[in-house]
C-alpha cells in the first residue's frame, strides 16, 4: 500500500470511529436519565453562548460516561498519540502512517531514510558517496517539482546504489506520491504476462509501472532477455513515463554502453540524454557525476 492510500485509510478509520462513538452516545442518551439531563443542560448553555456553564456540563457529561463505564467508547483514543489519526505531524507524514502502509505487507521493499546512511561503511569512499547523497535528497527534497525526473544509478554492486534508491522512494513515500519499486526481474516478468496474455486480461498488468508517480527499477542488467518483450517494453513503459513527466530511477550495474548495447540506442538515449535525464556513476574510480 502506498502512503496516500495508508493516510486515506487512518483518516477513514479514524471517521468511523467517530461516528460510531455518536451513535453509541446518543443510544446511551435514549437509557440515562442523568445522562440526558446534563445533555439538555449543555446544549441549553451552548445555545446561549454560556461557554462556561458548557464547559463545566461537559466535564459532568465525561464523568457521568466514566460511571457508566462508557467513557472510552463516546471519546475513543486515537490509534496515534502523535498525530491523533490526522496522519500529518505539521508538513510532514507521520510515522503511524508508513507503519499501516508497511503492516498492510503490500510495500515489499526496505524503506530507508536518508538519516538513516551510515557512509562509513564505504571507507575511503565515503565521502564521495555522501556526495552522491547529498545530490539525491536535495532532488528528492524538491520532488515532484525536482526538473531531473530520470535518474540511473551506476556501479558496481555494493557501492549503496539500491540503498540509494529506497532512500528517494521513501522520501517519495513521504509525500504522498505512489511508488513502484521492483527488480528488472519482477518487471520484465509482469512484462511477459502482458505480453502473452489475450487483450481482454491485459488490463492493468503494466499499471504499477506506467501509473506510479515513481518507479525505481533495481538491478537493470540482471533480467532475463525475452524476445520482443525485455527490451520493446523497457523503452515503453521509460518512454511513455517521460511523456507523462512521471519520475524513474534505475540502478544498473552496466555501464551507458552496455545498456545502450543491450537495450538499444534509443532507450539508452531515454536515459541519458535530454534535459530531465541526471546519471551517477559509483565506480569510485572516477567519482565524476556523468551528465551525457
Ligand atoms: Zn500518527
């Protein structure tokens, strides 16, 4: 689940409870005599805009529901002390809301946070990767606005590319956007079932890649190649995401030649040129920031 859905369901979840608590106090009204008594005294000193006599009924009204042990059921808690269920805290999601997204098991990647780097881990290369870092949040930190909407991580394995890139989709999370975030594997596969499936139940099996306001492709290289499939539907779904200035980011370990090899010319030139395209190269050997 993504995070628009997850806030959508803690504000959902959160109006029900709300109006089952009315209904619950209003049969409590039809049973208690005391009850009802401070009610009609409380909308009678409301009404007359005593707001002193109103506050002192409803602290009567609380305490007459503590007695008939009602109290929490008319004023339930909010599942999230931090945010009382409003899913924000100021600008920002709040933690209870990745959480349900989370427990709904339907975000199947590790959620990083760039606070959360520790650049340590790459030795002598640290800084250059706090660098790349660096460059990657404060594009995210201007997501959906940031102009550089594809991006492709390139290196070898284990220079904090795939780190990287969960890093921006939870920065994306956070905003409320939908993301995808899958291996070339898992989308080349769901390319294939497209692909071979009759019209009729194509519908919506390329979805979560053309429609998500991000897409993180991990791993491209590592796919299988499927004879008019893995390449025609990799330039598709990149092409078609820039038409609808949508974000992509991949990470590869190949080199620009080796995808341009491999996924053509065309595709490679999605990827790397034109004005939206920024590339980073993790070789550490040349820590250059490749911009074609
Ligand atoms: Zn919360």
């Amino acid at each position: 689940m993504d995070y628009k859905s997850a806030l959508s369901a803690i504000i959902t979840r959160r109006r029900d409870e709300l109006a089952s608590a009315s209904l619950r106090y209003v049969d409590l009204l039809a049973v208690d005599d005391v009850l009802r008594a401070l009610d009609s005294e409380y909308r009678d000193a409301a009404v007359k805009g005593n707001e002193k006599l109103a506050e002192k009924t409803d602290l009567k009204i609380r305490g007459r529901l503590k007695e008939l042990g009602e109290y929490d059921r008319v004023y339930p808690k909010p599942h999230c002390p931090l945010c009382l269920d409003a899913g924000f805290r100021g600008s920002d999601i709040c933690d209870c809301v990745k959480r349900y997204a989370i427990s709904k098991n339907e975000i199947r990647f590790p959620l990083f946070d760039f606070s959360s780097s520790t650049p340590g881990i790459f030795g002598e290369h640290a800084k250059e990767f706090e660098k790349r870092q660096k460059l990657l949040e404060t594009l995210m930190n201007k997501f959906p606005a940031n102009n550089k909407r594809t991006i492709v991580l390139l290196g070898s394995p284990g220079t904090g590319k795939t780190f990287l890139a969960s890093c921006c989709a939870g920065a994306a999370l956070s905003k409320g956007a939908s993301v995808t975030f899958a291996s070339a594997f898992e989308f080349v596969e769901a390319a294939l079932k497209y692909h071979t499936s009759p019209l009729s139940a194509k519908d919506g099996a390329l979805s979560r890649f053309v429609d998500a306001d991000l897409l993180v492709i991990d791993d491209l290289g590592t796919e299988p190649i499927y004879k008019n499939v893995t390449k025609e539907y990799f330039y598709l779904v990149v092409n078609e995401r820039q038409l609808s200035r949508k974000h992509t980011i991949c990470t590869s370990n190949l080199t620009i030649d080796e995808i341009a090899s491999r996924y053509g010319e065309r595709t490679a030139s999605r990827l790397f040129s034109g004005k939206e395209c920024i590339a980073f190269e993790f070789s550490y050997a040349d820590a250059r920031k490749i911009k074609l």
